[in-house]
C-alpha cells in the first residue's frame, strides 16, 4: 500500500514570496490533515479535512495561509505571503475517519524562508 | 484544552540499557492514546496505541499502558538498540491528536 506522498522534499524562498506545497493522501481516506512542525517541537495541527470539508481550521493563520482539498483526495498548502518565522517541515496526515482512528503521515516538506 | 506533557530531553542511554518515556495528559473524557516515532528526516511513524484504560500497547520491544487514574501513558522497553535512536512523540487524540514536545532518544554503543 502506497503511504502518504508529498512535494517538494525541501523549498527555499525570500520572505514576501509565495510558495505551494501538495500532498496525496493514502487512497480511501477520508480525513487529510496539514500540521506545522518547528524545529525542536511537536506537529501543530494548521488544518483537518473531512472529505472535502473543512473540520478545524482554528489554528490557520488565515490571513496568509490557504489550503484546498479538491474532489476529497489531494490537497494543496499555500502560503502568500511567508515570513520568515514560517520556517518549519509541514506535514501531510491521513487516516480512514476521524474519531480514534490513527494518522499516517508523509515525509513533509521542509521550508526555509530568508 | 487538551494537552501532553513529555519527559525533556534529550536522554542518552547505552545499548541494552532499559528506557522510560514519561508522558502524562490532559484531555476531555478517554481518547486513544499514541507513540509516534520520528527519525531524523522523516515523517511521524505510529509506533502504538491504546483505545480504553489499562489497555497495553506494544510493538517492536516497546510498550506503554493506558493508564487512567494517573492520565499517563509510558513509554518502556527493556533493552534500546542504536537504530532506536530517534525522537518520540506522545499524543492522546479523537480525530484530533494533540503532540508534546518530543522526547530525544540517543542509543550509543
């Protein structure tokens, strides 16, 4: 079984600039999930999708965060524009359902803004 | 909210030593309760879970049981290997897993 894809590996930009991340969940789950991992810290959870349905996005900064999840299997991450304190790995999760299930998780992809 | 509280690290132990990880927290009723391991480079890996008190989670040596009446979730295994070096993550959650910090794990031989 095919685990949880993510691109690119690894992104450098200057801060101000805008930059996408994409994920492909394990095939048939329901629920993707986005989380920001700062070096030296546990994954906080950005957003959690249900299908393609918002569950909890409480902890996105909206105002330069946006994530989709089309036709309920990929997802994209943007961020327009980065700071630099944005720096992080953001990891893509998926699991069968919400509840007690458990997330698989990809390799992440690790931002660098300077 | 909900919340985890980890043993700081990093911890350093030699090969065949014994390990614990303390993990306690603090959730809204009795969620499944999770290790995850990560090493370096990599993503998250679910190393095991319980679902209901006492139950005992357990995979490759390691073992933790859940522990209602404490709200803790230890992390034990009776000899480390240098390929267990990584770093852990306790996580109770419903649909919504809520991370500590991490535990640094390094094996030497």
């Amino acid at each position: 079984e095919a685990g949880v894809a993510q691109s690119p590996r690894y992104k450098i930009i200057e801060k101000r600039q805008s930059v996408a991340f994409w994920c492909n969940p394990i095939s048939g789950h329901a629920t993707l999930y986005w989380y920001q991992q700062i070096l030296g810290q546990g994954p906080k959870l950005l957003i959690q999708f249900q299908n393609n349905g918002v569950v909890d996005d409480s902890q996105l900064p909206k105002d330069r965060f946006s994530a989709e999840r089309l036709k309920g299997v990929d997802s994209t991450l943007k961020i327009q524009p980065a700071k630099l304190e944005d720096s992080a790995v953001y990891l893509c999760a998926s699991s069968p359902g919400t509840s007690e299930y458990e997330q698989y998780f990809g390799p992440g992809t690790r931002l660098t803004v300077t | 909210g909900d919340s985890v509280t980890q043993m700081e690290g990093p911890v350093t132990l030699s090969e065949e030593a014994f390990l614990t990880i303390n993990c306690t927290y603090t959730a809204t009723g009795y969620p499944s309760l999770f290790w995850y391991v990560q090493y370096p480079g990599e993503g998250l890996q679910l190393l095991l879970k319980a679902t209901k008190a006492d139950d005992k989670g357990s995979n490759k040596g390691f073992e933790a049981t859940y522990r209602k009446e404490t709200t803790s979730f230890h992390l034990e295994k009776g000899s480390v290997q240098v390929s267990d070096s990584a770093v852990y993550f306790c996580a109770p959650g419903g649909g919504k897993l809520i991370f500590g910090q991490g535990t640094e794990l390094s094996v030497k031989p």
